[in-house]
C-alpha cells in the first residue's frame, strides 16, 4: 500500500524533470559559424582596448592589415601616402566601402572618430595609439582644449590628413590597427552610449550587429552594404561566456557545440595533442610576446648587475615552458621577440650556473649568505603564479637565496604595478603583447614609456631609442635597435621567460579561417564551411 | 499576527542599512579601480581622474556614502562601470529572473524529491533503501556546487551529449537541466536529512498511536498526522536554502554559462563594479529578509501553537 504510493510520488518527481528537459537542441544547420567569447567589455570601437577588439574585428575595419613584411594591405583605404616632409600621412579612402545601412563612410567619419578616441571625455584606454598625432597627448590629458588644433582633419569627401608631431615611421603599422577604426558620426551624435545597441548600430566591416543580450549572446548577419569580398558564412553566433572561457570552449567543442575555440587550458593541453583527431585540430600561432620576469632597478640589491645576471643565469627555462604549457611556449632568451625587427638572439645572456654563483658572492652573497629575503609578485592569471614558485625554487636551488611569493587578483595587481611608480617593490612577472610589429612598440611604447614600472635608466639606451624612433631609413633604424637591443640584454632590467603561443582548434569543416596579424586576429568573414 | 509583521519590517531597516555600509566601504577598500581592468597597457592618470569626476568617484567617501544612499531610498541603484550602457536597475531587471527561474525550479524539485524520499527513509525497513537514501543526501550536502555542475556537464554534455555544455536557451529547455540539479542537490539533502529524522521522531507520539488504533489508514496517517508535523523543520531548512538558490549560485552560473545573477555580482567583484556591487548586495539583503519573514509565516500556518501563542 505504502509502496504504492511511494512510487506515484516518484512517478510525479520523473515526470516534473522530464517536462523540464523539453527537446535537446539539434545540430546546428552549417549556416551559422559558432562560438564562445568573453563578454566585450565595449562594444563601441572607439573604447574597446581588451579581448573586445576580437569580436569588434567582424563588424568594425580599419584603413589597412599590415602583412607578414610590414606592408599595408589596404581595405577601407584606396591610398595611404606619406608626404615628403615625413610627417603628414594623406589617406584617400575608398568610396566603395559603407556602413551597414548603405551609407557612405566618409573622411568626416573617420576623422570624428579619431578625435573621440583622444576626447578625455571618452575616456578611452587606445588613445595612446594616437600619441604620435600633433597635439593629440595634449588634447587627451585636458591641457589643451580645442579639437580644431590636433593633427587629423578632413580635406575631402573622402581624404583626410593625419599630422604627427615628429617623423614617426612606426605610424604606418598603427594606421593599420584595429583600435583605429571608424563610428557613424551621426548615430553616435543622436544615440550617445546606447549608439551600439543592435537597433542602433551601424559597422563598416563584413558583418552587421543583429542582436545582443548581454552576458549571453551576440548575433552577427553578412552586411549587405560591405564593400570588400562578401563573406561565405552568414551568420556568426557567439554564446557569452565569463571565468574559465578556455573550459568552456573546450568542453563545447568537444560536443561539437561550436566551431572554434581561441586557447586550451594548459592541463588539457596534453590530452588534446595526444588525441589522434583533436590533435589535428590544433592550430598554434606564435605570438610576438614575452613574458618575463623583472627587477626593481631603484633599489639594492636589484641595482646589481652581477645581482640580476645571477639571477638570470640559474632560470632552467625549458622547465617553465613545459609546466605551464606542455611545451607549445617557446623559449624566450631576450625581450624583444625575433620576430620584431630589432632583436637579435645573439644578445641573450650567456653563462652557466657556476658563473652565477661567482657573480652573486663577487656582489657579496657568496652561497646567498646575507641576501635579504625578496618577494616575487604576481597576478594570479596566466599561470603565473605556477612561474613565480617555479623561479622561487631554482632561485633557492642554485644560489641559496629565499623568496616569498605574493599573488594579487588581476585587477588588484594592474592597480598594485601603478602604485610601483613610487613604491619599492623586489621583482615582479609581467609580459607584454605587441600591438603592432614595429620595435618601437617595444623599445618605446614598453622600456622607454615604462608602464611595468621597470625603472630602467640608461642614457645611452635612451639616445639610440630617441635617434631609432625619428630615423626614416628602416635599415638604419633597424641598425639603431639593434644596438639598443644589445644594451638592454646587457642591462637585465628584465629577464625574458618565454614567448606564449596561442593554441586555437578549428573544426575540420571550417577552411580559411586564418592568423592575421601580430594581435593573431581571425576574420570569419574570410573563412568558409566545406 | 500584524503585530508581528510590523515589527519584523522594522527591524529589518537596520539590518538593510548595516548590510549597506559593510558592502559600501568593502568595496571601495578593495585593491584596483574601475578602470584598471583593461588591456595590455594601463590607462592614462588624466583619463582616469575624468572617469572618475563623470561617476562621482572623486567626492569624499562620505558623500558619496550618502548621495548612493539617497538614490537607492528613489529606487536609482546608478550606472554600470562595466557596461557604461546599461545602469544597476537594467542589470537586476535582466539577471534576477533568469536565476529566480532557475532557484525557484530546482528549490520545488528539491522539495518534491526530498519530502517523499526522506520519508520513505524514516519508514522502510529495507537497509539497502534507507542506505541509498542517506548516500544521496550525504553526496549532496558534501559535494560543492562547482563539482557537481562540472561532473554533470562533463559526463551528460560532452560524454553523452543529452545535454548542451554551456549557454542558456530558457528554463524549459535542456540547456536548464544541469544548472537546476546542480542547484537542487544541496537544498534536496538537506530535505530529506531533515525530513527523515523529524519523520522518526513524531512516529512514535501518541496521536500517531491513537490515529492508527482507530484503524486510519497509513497513507492519511502519514500525511496529515505525521507529516504535517515534522513539516516545520524541513521548511526552516528549505528556507535557510532558498535565499541562496534563488538569487543564483556564482560557480553553478559560471560553470554552465547562465546569464544569472549570481555570475553577475561575482564579475562586478573583479570589475570593481561599485554602484553593481552595492546595489546587488541590498537587493541580496532584501531577498533573504523577506524569504526569512515568509519562512516565518509558514509556522502561523503549519503550527498551530504557535498561533495561539501569538493570541496570547
């Protein structure tokens, strides 16, 4: 009798769960290309300095792409000349391409654009793109207030002039970044923020916003009015995904849920290049970055050079590469990736772990006696804190010298490095991701500007960075580089740990979706189903 | 009974206004800015100070303290760091129902499982039933969400593809099964632990004794005599559960990619989302005040002492 009614009850439970379940969802027809991406934190072009410009990049083009030997490969441009007097850039543009209502995009534009970029009220983190523009610093930091004076005007329907300050070679890399790309001046003027709202929006790039709900999802259909090769695949379908976005694409992609994912967590890492299929699947792209790991250079004992050769010296480098990527890192000897003009390998510190040792007494640690205790400081993303116990015990190992380990939450640690301006610090991991192959991005935009708060001063790295940055020639700028480059190897302020590599995994039905550039953008409106 | 609710209204303002000021003053004591959470460089001192003044940011925290306060009292929560396009209210109006949805689903599967079950474990005789039982409720009190969502994810979305991996179409669809059992399995514990032991204790009492001596059957004994009675504990647990399922659980809504509002107070933590954080906190507070005061409520109903006590 009780049993009965026991199992009605059980009975009503598996019913309720079942009706809750409704119909799996189908696989998807191959109209729609699938995948996950972090939540952008802007979608508004002009404002987007983070993963965001990945998922702008289908909807926004900039004037150009630069190819694999500097080169611009022109898009929205029909022309991009420089002016004899090395500093004036006149930009036709190509009338061919327009927003995705039909509009033309025009120099007025483009120009509008630029100059809210470098609005302090726009508060945008990609002005610093434009710091070679005359006047445009001192327009974005309030010293001076009239727009008219900042070098970018329009001289036609379609031309406009882009003035910098000094001759600045580096600019044509940056006029061919995807930070730099234009809004509808007149949607954003009537709209403001809620200008980017699917109903409002308007993009002059291969795709067109069709709907957005945050935290969930975002559509995006062909623009019918795009100017340049109308793309194979219709329609892209990103689900929203925030936390662990490597799990989740994963895991989606292994239940074929969508077509792409953008990186693998380091302890699938193995299993994936294990897997007869998956394995194949497996797309790397060395990116032009580094990580590494460096020195408060105001303070003793870091002011040492014999201190921080030590160091350096005694890092098994391969042992990081393997622990925190199987492998698929690579091996990073200088700071300044080969791929940037400018390096050169042949830089890179050399010594053995003897050598170290004997430079660490000369300083007057012999064994690390009497050096004081340090702390390695770290965000708690990226596996670092994995490198900092990693360095902390080859540190210990080979010189006898402790180090305690401090991990900061990402946004905790950004403000912490601020702070670093006047505050001592001992050593800290940081990298830095190119954002355009031109060494000034490096030698200038990283050490000279110095936002890790390195505090690297030397006067003849100085000079030959200030000669490099002016020089037209690129092989005597080269030339220039390369010298500073010796001095910064020489220096140690940093010592390189290793260059990451992006691992994508593409669908075998998916064919044309290719790396672009040094940022390793991908164009779904290139790549096509088979 | 009026009496009663006034005075629990009442005190519920100080409780509120506490919760605030230890949400406000945490959150601007905590390491990082707004706007240090960027890319690869960091952003220009000149345009942070601007950001600052648009938002407030530069007042003294007192007043900030208090114009916050005074907005919030107007039912103005202010705008989102992290999306400068939508404000607090947009935020809670989209992410609130989708985790009510979820929390309300798998609260009433926790309670239409765990009720039967846990007294099905205090009556049967059977070792191997009651020991199933207890496995069941002792795997879900100790095993943590972010665990279970995992497990279910990895071995019914990729293993067996029943069910999507990540994202949310809905509650009547299979993209809602994971996050719902995942969500129900700590509450269906409890119920049934709690459910079973009260279960045992009236099952001896005397009008249990005397219902059966007058020949009632089981079933109505069951239902109206003992389990009416051992109901109050399990609603006291069934509610302390309620106020967290509901308002959506961070690792259950991250794992499985649910546009919730437990997620969303989470990533307006890492954001150092203030207006975010704070008014999600208060809508947090009010949310358990009231299920503690319906919690409450439910004895008027269900106990007849303690309606005559409030008589008194």
């Amino acid at each position: 009798m009780l049993k009965s009614h026991v199992l009605k009850a059980f009975a009503i439970a598996a019913l309720f769960t079942t009706a809750l379940a409704g119909p799996v969802d189908a696989a998807s027809d191959k109209s729609a290309f699938r995948m996950i991406v972090g939540e952008p934190r802007y979608m508004d072009p002009n404002l987007a300095a983070d993963f965001a410009i990945y998922v702008n990049a289908q909807l926004f083009q900039p004037l150009a792409r630069t190819d694999k030997d500097g080169n611009l490969v022109l898009l929205q441009a029909k022309s991009i000349e420089l002016a004899p007097d090395g500093r004036t850039w006149k930009i036709a543009l190509n009338p061919d391409y327009k927003w995705s209502n039909g509009q033309p995009v025009t120099a007025a534009d483009w120009v509008y654009s630029w100059k809210r970029i470098l609005d302090p009220k726009t508060g945008s983190e990609t002005a610093s793109f434009l710091s070679d523009v005359e006047n445009a610093m001192d327009y974005n930091k309030g010293t001076l207030t009239d727009a008219e004076k900042v070098g970018i005007k329009a001289t036609g329907e379609y031309t406009f002039e882009v003035v910098t300050a000094l001759p600045a070679p580096q600019f044509r890399a940056k006029l061919a970044l995807p930070y730099l790309t234009p809004v509808p001046k007149a949607v954003v003027e009537e709209f403001g923020e809620k200008w980017v709202a699917p109903e409002h929006m308007l993009s002059n790039g291969p795709y067109k916003l069709v709907s957005r709900v945050n935290d969930q999802s975002i559509v995006m259909e062909a623009n019918p009015h795009y100017g340049g090769a109308k793309p194979a695949i219709p329609r892209i379908e990103m689900t929203i995904a925030s936390g662990d976005q490597c799990t989740a694409q994963l895991r989606a992609y292994e239940a074929d849920e969508i077509d792409f994912t953008t990186c693998v967590p380091s302890q699938d890492i193995a299993r994936i290049r294990g897997d007869a299929d998956l394995g194949k699947q497996l797309d790397p792209f060395a990116l032009a970055a580094t990580e590494w790991v460096q020195f408060d250079m105001r303070q003793a004992p870091w002011s040492d050079k014999r201190v921080r050769h030590a160091l350096a010296l005694v890092i098994d480098r391969q042992a990081i590469v393997t622990a925190v990527s199987d492998g698929t890192n690579r091996i990073a000897t200088t700071i300044v990736p080969e791929s940037i003009p400018g390096s050169n390998t042949a830089d890179a510190l050399k010594g053995s772990i003897e050598g170290a040792k004997k430079l660490l007494a000369e300083a007057g640690f012999p064994d690390g006696k009497g050096f004081p205790q340090f702390t390695i400081s770290t965000t708690s993303t990226r596996e670092r804190p994995l490198i900092a116990q990693l360095l902390q015990q080859m540190w210990s190992d080979n010189l006898g010298i402790q180090a305690n380990i401090n991990v900061l939450e990402a946004n905790a640690f950004r403000a912490w490095v601020q702070t670093r301006k006047t505050e001592k610090y001992d050593i800290m991991i940081n990298g830095w991701w190119s954002d355009y192959a031109d060494p000034a991005n490096w030698f200038g935009d990283l050490v000279t500007a110095d936002p890790r708060q390195n505090h690297f001063t030397n006067e003849a790295f100085a000079e030959i960075v200030k000669k490099a940055d002016a020089e037209t020639d690129p092989a005597k700028r080269a030339e220039l580089y390369r010298q500073a480059n010796k001095i910064l190897e020489e220096e140690q302020p940093m010592t390189a740990l290793q260059n990451p590599t992006d691992l994508w995994m593409v669908k075998p039905d998916v064919q044309g979706l290719a790396h672009e550039g040094v940022l390793n953008m991908y164009h779904i409106g290139e790549a096509a189903f088979k | 009974m009026l009496s009663f609710l006034i005075k629990r209204i009442l005190s519920a303002i100080p409780t509120l206004l506490i919760a605030y000021t230890l949400v406000f003053f945490i959150a601007h004591a905590t390491p990082g800015s707004p706007w240090d959470s960027g890319g690869n460089r960091p952003i220009e001192p000149s345009i942070k100070a601007v950001l600052d003044a648009k938002y407030n940011l530069d007042k003294p925290l007192y007043v900030q303290y208090t114009s916050y306060l005074w907005n919030a009292l107007q039912g103005d929560f202010g705008p989102s760091y992290r999306d400068r396009t939508q404000s607090v209210n947009d935020i809670v109006a989209r992410f609130l129902p989708v985790s009510l949805k979820l929390g309300a689903a798998a609260m009433l599967l926790a309670v239409l499982l765990g009720l039967p079950l846990g007294a099905l474990a205090a009556l049967t005789r059977h070792p191997a039933v009651d020991g199933l039982i207890r496995m069941i409720s002792t795997l879900g009190i100790s095993m943590p969400t972010y665990v279970v969502t995992s497990i279910l994810i990895v071995s019914l979305g990729v293993g067996l593809g029943l069910v999507p991996t990540f994202g949310w179409k809905g509650l009547f669809t299979a993209s809602s099964l994971v996050p719902i059992f995942s969500l129900a399995l700590a509450p269906l514990a409890a119920v049934i632990r709690c459910f079973r032991t009260s279960m045992l204790e009236v099952m001896n009492l005397d009008f249990v004794r005397t219902a059966r001596a007058k020949g009632m059957k089981p079933l109505p004994i069951i239902i109206h005599h003992m389990g009416r009675n051992a109901l109050i504990p399990a609603i006291t647990v069934a509610g302390s559960y309620a106020a967290y399922v509901l308002v959506g659980s961070f690792f259950v809504e991250s794992i499985a990619g649910i546009p919730g509002f437990g997620r969303y107070f989470v990533l307006a933590i890492a954001a150092r989302d203030y207006p975010v954080i704070i008014g999600t906190t208060l809508i947090y507070a009010v949310i358990v005040v009231v299920i503690n005061l319906l919690v409450d409520l439910s004895y008027f109903l269900l106990d007849p002492r303690a309606r005559l006590e409030q008589g008194r």
